[in-house]
C-alpha cells in the first residue's frame, strides 16, 4: 500500500504515537478475550485436568497466528486440536470445542455483520451494505446447518474421499487416515448430541457469546481512538460496524489474513460505498494513513506476539516429544 498510494511513514506517524498505542491495546485486549473464550470453554465442556491456564492461553494465540496468515481466517482449529490432543483429549472433544469457538465468532460477526449491512442500505450505501449481507448469509447458514445436522445424524468423508486419497498416498494409509478423520467425525456428533439443546450447554454459549461481543467491542474501539487523531465525527457505533464489515470481508479467500480486503471494508464502510465506481476516490482519501495505520496496530504488531506464543508451544519443554495422542499434527 505505501507503494500504490500516496500515503507515506509521515502521514502514518501523524496519528499520534497515544492513538497508536491505545489501538494496539484494544487488540491485545480482544485477542486475549478470545483466548480467555477458549480457555472456558474447555474447563467447562472438558474438565480441570487439560493444562495450566497460560499454556492454553499460549496455545489461542498460537492459533491465532495462524488464522491470521492464511485466507479466509483458517487453520487455527487444527493447531488448538492438536494441542488438546497432545495433552491426552479425544479428537472429538478437542474439535467440538474449537468448532464452539467457530460458532461463536460466525454468530457473532454474521450478525454484526448483517446489522452493518442494513444499516448501509438505510443511508444509501447499497453496494457495501449488499456486499456484506451476500458474504455473510452463506457463512451463517453453511455452520448452523452444520450445527444442527452433527446433532441428528453423523458426519462422514464422501466416498470419493479414498479414491482421491490414493493418488498422494499409498491405499493403507488412506484408509487410516480417512478412518481416523471419521471417528473423529463421530465424536465430535456424538458431543453434538450430548450438548445441543441442553440448559447447561446454553448457559456456557451464551457467556461465550458475550465474551465474543465484548471482543468485537474492542476491535471497534481499536479503530475509534485512532479516527480521533484527525478530528473525525466517526462515532463508537460506526467504528464498530466498520471494523465488523472489514472481518467480514475479510474473510473472502483471496488474500492472506485478508490484506487489502480489510482496508476495503473498513473504507468502503466509512465512506457510505454506493457503487463499484467510488472505489477509484481510495487513493486519495484523506482517512487512508488512519486505516493503514489501524491495520498495522490491529494485525501487524499483534502478529509479531501471536508468533512467540506459537514458537514457545512448538518449542518448549513440554512439547519437544511428539505425543501418540495426536492425531493431526505434532509440534
């Protein structure tokens, strides 16, 4: 982006090293809330005797990293799957607890997301509101479907699962794999069928719910405080409906750690995007340095962090033996 657009480290600097700071920490302050979510949900659908708290802490911000440098937000499960079943979980006990984590973050941010877009189709800006309604229809329907269908009947690999298997790897070892991806298929529905619907699974979503809108709350506040810098009217609301349409499109899987799409969003957002045709004004708007500079206080530095957290779970002491309970990956 400094090398497209006329925005320079000057105009960047120009927010002020306090806005900077404080949006920095509202990151923090999300990321850890998420980290925090994850740590309850497993005390809470697995029991005490998992690990020490900051090792799952370490272990979500780990996943974290990650998520956060791959397209469309993925890859993070398979890395706090593998760390509850390095430390003696069942696959699918590990994956009913981050597929709770998914959910979470899909009913939160598709709702925010759908209030985003009305809200943009009530002041006139139809081509983002319509935007972020067709990109977060989809996600919320494919996950509660899921949802819904793990908790009636099992989920299996398709039968073509095997004959595309054969061609990397020899016949034996597809089976076993696709064997042991299925059994944990059938775990996790089974976990499905024990939780959904009853009292005390509701009551642990549902704080985990909150925990996620207080991290989303945070994400807006990591953009409002920079927006003061430069005098702008942008309000709490606004800030956290723009930095929710940015997650959203986010989400797209084209870029990594939706680069680019981020920026989009959150301009296009605060700038009521009307049609195709106003995405030229990008280059010369004003509130560029301020978005550039949210991104790197809100993704860049944190990366940095979520990367000693991965590098001490693949390199510390407790992990420097590969587990036979693993049945995804080994650090």
């Amino acid at each position: 982006m400094f090398a497209f657009t006329p925005v320079s480290l000057n105009d960047i600097s120009s927010v002020g090293i306090f806005p900077f700071l404080l949006s920095f920490i509202a990151t923090m302050a999300r990321i850890l809330l998420q980290a925090v979510r994850f740590y309850y949900f497993v005390r809470k659908f697995i029991g005490d005797g998992v690990s020490s708290f900051w090792k799952i802490i370490y272990a979500r911000l780990a996943g974290e990293f990650v998520t956060q440098t791959t397209p469309s937000y993925v890859g993070g499960e398979i890395v706090r799957i593998a760390f509850l079943t390095k430390n003696k979980v069942p696959t699918g006990k590990a994956a009913w607890v981050t597929t709770m984590e998914i959910i979470a973050d899909v009913f939160v941010g598709t709702i925010l997301a759908f209030i985003a877009g009305f809200h943009a189709l009530l002041t006139g800006a139809f081509f983002i509101g319509i935007l972020l309604i067709l990109i977060a229809l989809p996600t919320f329907c494919f996950w509660f479907f899921l949802l819904i269908y793990s908790s009636k009947k099992n989920i299996r690999l398709p039968s073509f699962s095997l004959k595309l298997s054969k061609r990397f790897v020899s016949e034996e070892k597809a089976l076993r794999g696709i064997n042991s991806v299925n059994k944990a298929l059938d775990d996790l529905c089974m976990m499905s069928r024990e939780n959904f619907g009853s009292s005390k699974s509701v009551k642990i979503f549902s704080i985990g719910i909150g925990i996620t809108l207080l991290a989303f709350i945070f994400q807006g506040l990591s953009f409002l405080v920079l927006t003061h810098s430069i005098n702008s009217d942008i309000g709490l609301f606004s800030s956290f409906m723009a930095t929710s349409a940015s997650t959203v499109l986010g989400t797209l899987p084209i870029t990594i750690g939706g680069s680019g799409l981020t920026e989009l969003g959150l301009w296009g957002y605060i700038n009521h995007l009307n049609d195709f045709s106003q995405l030229g004004n990008i280059i010369s708007d004003s509130q560029l340095n301020v978005i550039i500079a949210w991104r790197i206080a809100s993704y860049h530095i944190p990366l940095i962090i979520m990367w000693i957290a991965l590098m001490k779970l693949a390199l510390g002491k407790s992990y420097s033996k590969p587990s036979s309970h693993s049945t995804l990956v080994s650090f």
